[in-house]
C-alpha cells in the first residue's frame, strides 16, 4: 500500500525541460495509495524516444493480467529487457520503473528526485532517457519511461518483482475494460467504442491523469455527505476516507466501531487509522452496502488533505467490469457477479511481508494492540513456517493473506529465533453498523 509520496527536484544540470505534476506510488502492506492531490511540480527533461500510439484503425487487444495482492500486474518488456512486472494503476501518470531494474538494465538515468513522505527519511530517484516500454500482447505500441524510483523494498509488499507501474499516459490512447473476473485488459479502439451494456456511464474530472468521481458516502447514523474521490485501482483497500473528511464530519467519535489499522509504510514514514466501515457508498446509481473503510487520522500526507474527501479502492472497483474512457471524461460501471457480494474480511492485526529470492519466506512486520494476532502471541519478526498443517513456502503472499482474511481459527506454526512455536490465531470481522453489540475486541466504543 505504498503511498503516494510527493516529489521535489534537484536537478543536476538545466536541460531544455517540460513541467509535470508528478505523483510517486508506493505501495505498503496496508494502505496502498495516498491521493494525487498533493503532488508537486517536478521539472521532467523531454522524451527522447517517441511513443509509438494506436492506428487510426485500431482493432482492439486483450491483454492478459496477474491479480497480485489484489494489484492488476502487467507483463513489460522496456529496451526490450526480459519480461518485467508493471503494476497498471488509475493512481500513476507516468510510466515509472523501480531504481535498481533501471540501473540492471543500463538505462541512461540523470537529475535526481528526491521523495518524501510523510516522515523525515528521503529517498531520491533519477529521470530516465532513451528508454521506452512495451506490452507483448499489443504489437506496434510503445511508450517513453519517465522515472526511475526506489520501489524494490516494495516487492515485499506485493510478495514478487515489483519493477515499475503504468498509469494514464497509457489510458489515455484508448478505452481501457478492466475484467476483473475474466483477469483481462481489453483495449478498444477510443474513436469507434460504442457502449451497449447495462452499466451506467459515470462522469469524472481528470486531475493530473488520476480520475475524480463525485461520490456519496454515508456514515454509520448519519446522513449522506457528497465529496471528491480518486477512483484508484492502484489502492487495495476498499475505501478510505482522508483525515480533514473524518474530522470535519465527526467521524470518529466515541460511538464509532472502530479498529487500530497496521501503519502504512512508505518513504518517509507511516500512515495511520482506523478500521470501520460506514453504512453506504454509493457511485452513480450504484450501492455498496457497510464496505471496510479506512479513517485516516493523518497529521500530515496527503491523507492528511483536505482537497479530495478520500480513495475508493480496488476491493470495491472489482466488483465492476469497468470501461475507463478517459477521452469522454468518463467512467463506466458494469456489476459483475460479485457485486452483491459483501465487502467483508476479517482482520489479524497483523501485516506480513513475503522476502527471499522465490518471496517464500513470510515474515511478520507489525503486531498491533490488543488484536487477533497479539492475543495469539504473535511478535515483530517471526516467521510463518506453515497455515494449518499446510507449509507456508508452497504459498505466495496473495494466497496467505487471503488464507488469514478469512473469520475462522488458523493454526499457525512460526519460527522466532532458535524456536519452533504453534500459536492459534481466530481473525475477526468489523462489527456491522447495524450490529447492537461489537462482535470484535478491541472494537472502540
């Protein structure tokens, strides 16, 4: 959940340049996106390789796509490198490649980024030349690379190679349908797409590449309240609302069913929140019923503005086929047949982190307070060795958190140190906001 970190420029020399708004992604094991909203001008020197754009004539492509942690990773190939892994994200506007990939594959890097977040610690970047992407599954299409960032600590994250992201400088040349179920990328043709589904076209406002729905949201025993939200795939999560949206609507208040969240890492800190849900959000004419949402209580970051009310994420996005027609400024929502399914999971308390060359070694990052995991005795640092008998290394980090989502008594064998110990670990679900009694501890009264 990496987060949308801001960037600043130092460049070292003053080419001929163009302006941009830039807004850097990084993941985290939580929260997985911080909004667009508070990026800053970064001064970016002009491609030196052209994009190579679709045919006039252009008859569609389907590209095939891996869901990874609930992330649409996309195979690339840049300089004609080998296969690569670039996560497809309505949050990014740049084609941006992990640091360490760029300087592996010899690309020509100048200038510097430097990136922060919401903590103290920097971690600086560089501007990519002659260097352009392509996708296997769409012959004759190219794109320039912009960025080069520090995204390889990430890859635990995500629980594989995460080797950069695409964003709306590649929409933008088509109407992108996002299948989740069919785990496919259709591509039409912008100038000839007709739609005939049974969706609802919603309108957005572009801001810097990232698409601005005006959304409702209502919160547990209170009235519906209209904002701004960035619809972004990018995101995890189901929902978050921003802390100045939280505060100004008293909604953390002593009566709300909240949980602690594990904190969102990224450059230059963490994020933090809290888990509960609100009673409905609604997109056009569409009705997601009590979704998990997290409350931000940022100080600072951009969960911390006050420009857009908050992210609706991938858990909620996947129950659409959606049809992103960026060049109508709109948006198409189609149910699919998880629609009416809830937005439900239950929570460990815990965020894992998958390391080692194959990602198979899982270790836990967090423990929050009074939680599922801190009652089963979990620590920072042990090793998940096995899930119920099953070993933990014929597993990726996508299959162990979906394994520990679910509300029922795990088995977990861990390693800490020189010992081999058994916890028994029992995820709870978010009360219901129409539940009269708290069904989690740990619930905030």
């Amino acid at each position: 959940m990496p987060y949308k970190a801001m960037l600043q420029t130092a460049m070292n020399s003053r080419p001929k340049t163009r302006s941009f708004l830039v807004a850097a992604t990084l993941l985290t094991c939580f929260v997985l996106r911080i909004g667009p909203q508070l990026a800053q001008i970064v001064t970016v020197p002009p491609a030196v390789v052209m994009a190579q754009t679709p045919a006039p004539d252009f008859a569609g492509a389907t590209i095939p796509f891996e869901l990874i942690t609930r992330h649409i990773a996309l195979k690339v190939r840049v300089n004609n490198s080998r296969p690569l892994t670039f996560i497809f994200d309505t949050g990014d506007q740049f084609a941006i490649i992990n640091l360490e990939r760029a300087k592996e594959l010899g690309l020509n890097l100048s200038g510097s980024l430097s990136v922060s977040g919401a903590g103290a610690e920097r971690a600086v970047g560089a501007y990519v030349k002659e260097a352009s992407f392509t996708i296997p599954a769409l012959p004759g299409f190219s794109q320039p690379v912009n960025l080069a960032l520090p995204l390889n600590n990430l890859s635990a994250r995500l629980g594989q190679d995460f080797d950069g992201i695409i964003g709306s400088d590649f929409i933008k040349h088509f109407v992108v349908e996002v299948d989740y179920q069919a785990h496919v990328l259709k591509l039409h043709n912008q100038t000839k797409f007709v739609y005939s589904g049974p969706g609802q076209t919603v309108p957005i406002q572009l801001v810097n590449g990232h698409p601005i729905l005006n959304t409702e949201v209502t919160p547990a025993g209170g009235e519906p309240i209209r904002g701004k939200f960035v619809l972004d795939l990018g995101a995890g999560l189901a929902l978050a609302l921003y802390s100045p949206f939280v505060t100004q609507h008293q909604l953390l208040g002593p009566n709300a069913r909240t949980v602690p969240a594990p904190a969102g890492a990224g450059a230059g800190g963490e994020t933090r929140g809290r888990l509960g849900r609100v009673s409905e959000l609604q997109i056009g004419k569409y009705k997601i019923a009590e979704p998990i949402t997290l409350f931000s209580q940022d100080k600072a970051g951009a969960f911390a503005s006050s420009s857009l009310a908050g992210n609706i994420g991938a858990r909620i996005a996947s129950k659409f086929r959606l049809f992103l027609d960026y060049g109508r400024n709109q948006i198409i929502f189609e149910p699919n047949a998880t629609f009416t399914e809830p937005v439900d999971y239950a929570l460990t308390g815990a965020s894992i982190i998958a390391e080692g060359n194959d990602y198979r070694t899982f270790r836990v990052r967090e423990v929050v307070e009074n939680s599922a995991a801190s009652e089963a005795g979990l620590q920072k640092d042990d090793i998940v060795v096995a899930v119920n008998g099953s070993p933990a290394s014929d597993m990726t980090l996508s299959h162990l958190n979906d394994l520990l989502e679910r509300p029922m008594v795990q088995k977990l064998k861990i390693r800490r140190g020189d010992q081999t110990l058994t916890v028994t670990l029992n995820p709870r679900r978010i009360a219901g906001v129409t539940t009269t009694t708290a069904q989690a501890a740990g619930v905030k009264r």
